[in-house]
C-alpha cells in the first residue's frame, strides 16, 4: 500500500486500516517515514523483498502516481489501484498525468484500475481495496457490482447489504484508463461466485465491446443495467433520426439488445439484481404472473405497476379457482390477481394451487406482517414443496421480525421485497430477463438482405427513393423535374392530386423552408406552387455561393399517398455505437413525440418486428378507429434492410424515411434523407471552426472589457 500515512485523517491512513484484515501479506509504502519493525517501508522494492507483492494500493499525488505505479511493477506487482484524482478529469496536466499511468501500464503489462477511484471489495477473500467507511462490513455474496463511479459502486453495495445480499465482487472503474467495464464483465462470466451482476454506466469508449462482453455474461447470468444520463440530447444532428437517438437512449437500446435488463434508478436495481441472484426463468416471450395479495389496496398496486411492465397476468384456469374455492372465503377475487383477504392457514395451499395453473410461470405475493394471523415462512416452506414455480414476496411491515422474515425467505431462495413496488421491479426484472434470452435466440436465424450499390452520392430525394425502391420499400409514383415544363408535364401525368417539393440533395427538411407544397390539382395550383418553392429555394441559396445561387431550382412532383398513421425508420452510424436503428411515431413532430425504439444493426427481423410494441402510441398501429393495422413484419424488413445497408456501406452516414405511412394498402414512404459520411464529417468541421471562433471573438472583448 504505497502512500500510508500516520495521519488518521488522510486517505492513506484509512486504506491502511481497511486492508489490514487481508489474511496475506500487507506491506505499508511511506518513503518520508519508513519504519521496518511495523511493517512500513521506504520503498515497493524493500516491500517485496520481505514478501510476495501480486497487487499495488497507490494512494499518492497525481504528479508522482507513474513512477510509483513503474516501481510496484518492477517490484512485482501485477496489478494495482490508483486512488488519487487530479487526473484527465482535471485538464490538460492531468491528461498528461493519466498518458503517463498508461505508458508504464504498456511497457510493463501490469493491469490498472483508476485512476480517480474508491477501489474495490471482494469481501470473500476478505480484501476491501477502498477507504470509504464501512466498506469492510459488506458481507460476501453471489452479486458482482461494476459501476463507472467509486461512490456508486460502494452506494450499491451498502444497498445491498441492507437488503440481505452479499457481493462477490464490487468494482468502482473511475476513469477506466486501463481497466474498463468490459474487462471486469468478461472475467465475471468465468467467475463462480458471482450469479448476476449489477452494472452502472455513465458513458461508453467502445459501444460494440460492450454490448458484445454483456451478451456473453447474459448467456450464463444475467445482468441489470442502470444508465446515468436520461436527459442528453443529441447533439450535431443532421436529422430527426440524429436529434432522436440520443446516447441515453442507444446505450439502453444496445445493452437491453445485448440481453441486460434496464432499470430506472438505484432502489430497483438492488431489487432486480437482489431477485435475479436467486431465480432465473427459463427463455420465453411470454411468461405468466400468478399476483396473490393478502391484502387488496397493495395488491391494486402491484397489479397496476406490472401491467405497466408489460407483464402477461392470465385469468386463472376453470380447475385452479375450484382449488382456491374450497380454500378461500366465497367473496374473494379468484381470477387472478387472487386476493385472499386477511390470511390464515390456507396461505400455503392458495400458493400451491396458483402455482398449478398451466398459464402461471411465476408468483409475485404480498402478505403483510402478521404473526398472530399465520406464519408467511412456514407457509412458503409448505407450499415449495416441488411445484417447480419460483415465488416472489413482498412483505409489509417495520422492525426487527420483519427483517428477520425477509432473511429467512432470502435463506430459503425467495427473493422478498419491502413494498409492491419493490415486488413489481423483482418480477418486471425475471421476466425481461426471460424476454431477453427468447430474443437473442431468435435473433440467431441469419437474415437474408439485398445487396444494394449506393453509389457516391450526395442524394436528393428522387436517388434516395430509388435506393428504397431496390431495397423493397414502397413509393408513390413521381417524376424528377428539371424545368417548370416538366413539372406541368409530370402533373398531367401522374394520378392527382399530387405534391410538390424542392429537389435539392442540400435541403434535409423542405417542409421547415417552405419547400413543400401538398394537394397541387390545377395547372394554376402548380404554378403558385412552382413560384412558392423558387422563392424558398432563393433564400436558402443566398448565403450559398455564386455557382450554388445561379443554380435552376428542381422539382419533385409525386402522388399523394392515402391517409393513415406516419412513422419514422431510420439508421444512423453512431460514433459509439456504429450502425443503429430505429422506429417511431413520424411526421414533423418525431421529435416533439420522442416516441422511440432503437436497436444496433444489423437485427434479426424478429428483433425488428418488435420494435412497434415499444412504443407508447403503439395503439395508433391497430387499427385504432377504423385506421391501417400494421404488419409487423413488413416493418421489420424496411427496418432490416435499412441497417443492413448501412452496415454494409461505410461511406454512408444516415438514411431515413420520415414519414413512412401506414395505409390500408401497406407501407409507402412519403419522403427520404440519404447522407454520406463525408458530409456528416464536413458538418462537423464546420461547427468545430465556428465554436473556436466564437471562443476567440468572446476572449478578445473579455479583454477589451477588463475580465
């Protein structure tokens, strides 16, 4: 432990404590006060010559933290831990602090966590490598912690702790110059102490890598992600598809994709990972929920938060409520949920028989405290007496016997909660765990996609249809228009009424400029129509340059399509993430709505079918009023093929059909953005110049104004 201090109150001093209790050799590191008799060196070299050194604690300033780090891999050590902050997440001197720790981590090969971290716990080799207070008192358990942040991960532990788990292992990876998320996750799916992980994202290097190390730890354990950042938007977009895909919401999409189940805060993701330790539901689409509630107001709760989850609560069979019957009062409810009113000592054969039912895969149950009224505990052991259903609890009450019932079922395999709102998350997490596992087996079957020439592009509208059209995608008939003569030509042409927009690969969003025109009938129609769009096209061109405003304005003129419901689809290349997808509600106000699904690409088609019931306004696809039903699979096609045309052209950058109707008839897309990388990198240069000159016009008033 280099960096030991005398001073109780430094940092130094309480890393020194907590690794006291270390059952192998400890040697302190202090070279302004070495004392050998106590076991405090002036030196890691002096360390290891008294013995075997396998893993460095470096608690000193960022300026000194290399060499010290050099020393300790000189010295032996193979791994360490740097503590201290003052690092990249300081500026300019500390990144260069931080290039330093990676350049002796490359010449020596000795891994690192950190910098800028509180360590970590693995409290069943009784090593608290953390000076945070109380860190020791975790108990050993069977869930691993990997949280970005060092006071996270010790908040999740201690969370943990006072719900009746232990941890294997609790990671804090700081600013991960070294150590990242992945490589703990990779070494957990070879763990056997560890049997489902919590995970705590604040940001992400490589998107592909972690996905691809959480879909091989989901194969054998499962996973619960929280991701910090709800509130990011998106920025540099160049489209709807861009400004909606923010890395909030791609990096749930991506993890949730990879098989890890989502969660919203810190409290549900103890009560998730807490459940999953303990029960895993085989893969199914579907599984059902038998709700029995001893009491009805927390069970309307319950019921309503997993309805809210999506949760499949079957009317219970014909048999299974003669069963309850002849156990229940004739004025509970049966059906399921069943609600036994103040229970008794038929509480074990009411769960037996709930858990009979051929639709019932799973029990959530809420009983408050009630000694005096029957035993939950023994009632449960009655009752898991071989059904083979697993069982939930949640059980209401304060104090001490309500602890001590809560561990006791912990004891025997029953994940218990405090509250029905803690119960809705445990079984909200097994069955989008079982969910999860259904998909990725599906998502196995290879998906078959066109092969597609794109060409160089820039491409207007008209070349963007033309590339849907060879991918498959419905379009309405239309003609490119190089004069007013023949947009006249096209409208006597084509079946009317028709619209009528500006033809240029420059302008993504005509309608914002006044570059569209709907309903044109009449040559006269055509012609005010014609001269609206010239004169938009005008203003867009006047900052443009001379070649660009002496330009001849083009057309398109196209059908109209029917009425019905429009969507967005698009795929964008993600700097993180690479090709992702997604699928919402479209029209000018995608963006207001925000009503999206996202999925990296390529997908499996059944993946992409899926996507739709995502949504909040899925019911609007229904046939809501009398509107287009829509067929999930002709939407998964259009979705998998604009990813996989994406993946499979690095030169393109985004393309998206915004909207894309749904019509009695099928889907048609209405209108379509194709850009190519270089563009997107072009946007990007531009913004970059524009904010450093911004910066350098706001220095130089600065010092004109005295600041």
């Amino acid at each position: 432990m280099v960096g030991a201090s005398r001073d109780p109150g430094k940092l130094g001093a309480a890393l020194a404590r907590s690794v006291a209790a270390f059952p192998g050799y400890v040697a302190l590191v202090n070279a302004r006060d070495p004392d050998p008799a106590s076991g405090v060196y002036a030196s890691a070299a002096e360390a290891a010559s008294h013995g075997p050194v396998d893993l460095a604690l470096i608690c000193v300033p960022a300026p000194v933290c290399a060499d010290a780090l050099a020393e300790a891999a000189e010295a032996g050590a193979r791994a360490a831990v740097v503590y201290g902050g003052g690092f990249a997440e300081a500026g300019p001197e500390g990144e260069r602090y931080q290039r330093e720790l990676a350049d002796v981590v490359a010449r020596t090969g000795i891994r690192l966590l950190g910098p800028n971290t509180s360590g970590f716990l693995a409290p069943g080799r009784c090593l608290t490598a953390s000076f945070v207070p109380g860190a020791a008192d975790v108990p050993s358990g069977r869930i691993a912690v990997v949280a970005a942040s060092g006071g996270v991960n010790h908040a999740l532990a201690f969370l943990l702790a006072e719900a009746g788990h232990g941890v294997s292992l609790a990671v804090g990876l700081g600013n991960g110059a070294d150590v990242t998320a992945e490589d703990v996750l990779g070494h957990l799916a070879r763990d056997p102490h560890t049997t489902a992980v919590a995970l705590h994202i604040e940001s992400v290097a490589d998107g592909r890598r972690l996905t691809a190390a959480v879909a091989r730890l989901t194969r054998t354990r499962p996973v619960v992600a929280l991701v910090v950042g709800r509130h990011d938007i998106g920025a540099f977009a160049a489209s709807h598809t861009g400004a909606l895909a923010t890395s909030w919401r791609t990096t749930r999409a991506a993890l949730a994709q990879a098989g890890a189940v989502l969660v919203d805060d810190e409290r549900e993701l103890v009560d998730a990972v807490g459940a999953l330790s303990l029960v895993r539901l085989p893969a199914s689409a579907a599984p059902g929920v038998g709700v029995v509630t001893a009491q009805a107001g927390p069970g309307l709760l319950l019921l309503d938060d997993l309805r809210g989850r999506g949760a499949a609560v079957p009317e219970l069979a014909e048999d299974t409520r003669r069963a309850l019957a002849k156990v229940l009062p004739p004025l509970t409810y049966q059906a399921n949920p069943v609600d036994t009113g103040r229970p008794g000592p038929g509480f074990a054969a009411v769960l037996d028989a709930v858990a009979a039912d051929p639709a019932v895969d799973l029990i959530a149950g809420y009983a408050l405290h009630e000694p005096g009224a029957f035993d939950l505990v023994a009632a449960v052991d009655a009752a898991v007496s071989g059904n083979g259903v697993p069982m939930l609890l949640g059980v209401g009450g304060a104090g001490g016997d309500v602890r001590r019932v809560r561990r006791a079922l912990l004891e025997r395999g029953v994940p218990a909660a405090g509250d029905p709102h803690g119960l809705a998350a445990m079984t909200g997490a097994l069955l989008a765990d079982a969910r999860a596992r259904s998909r990725t087996a599906a998502a196995a079957v290879p998906v078959s996609r066109p092969s597609v020439v794109t060409g160089p592009g820039p491409w207007d509208e008209d070349q963007a249809k033309e590339l849907l059209g060879r991918l498959g995608v419905a379009t309405m008939p239309r003609r490119a228009c190089a004069d007013r003569t023949a947009a006249h030509r096209a409208l006597a042409e084509l079946p009317g009424p028709v619209a009528v927009k500006l033809l240029d690969a420059g302008v993504l969003h005509k309608t914002e400029i006044g570059g569209v025109r709907l309903g044109v009938r009449t040559p006269q129609e055509l012609d005010a129509a014609l001269d609206a769009i010239e004169e938009a096209a005008a203003r867009v061109t006047a900052a443009a340059t001379e070649a660009a405003a002496g330009a001849a304005t083009r057309f398109l003129v196209e059908s109209m399509a029917p009425p019905g419901v429009d969507l967005v689809v698009g795929a964008r290349r993600d700097p993180v993430f690479g090709p992702v997808v997604l699928v919402g509600l479209g029209g000018t106000t995608a963006e207001a709505l925000a009503d999206v699904a996202l999925r990296l690409a390529p997908l499996s088609l059944d993946d992409a079918a899926d996507m739709p019931t995502e949504l909040a306004g899925h019911a609007l696809l229904d046939g809501w009023r009398g509107g287009p039903v829509l067929d999930p699979a002709a939407l998964g096609r259009v979705t998998v093929a604009l990813g996989g045309l994406l993946a499979d052209h690095p030169g393109l950058a985004e393309i998206e059909i915004n909207p894309l109707r749904l019509t009695a008839h099928g889907l048609v897309a209405l209108d379509a953005v194709c850009i190519a990388a270089e563009a997107v990198e072009a946007v990007e240069a531009v913004d970059d110049t524009e904010v450093a000159e911004t910066a350098d016009a706001a220095e130089a008033v600065a010092r004109e104004g005295g600041v």
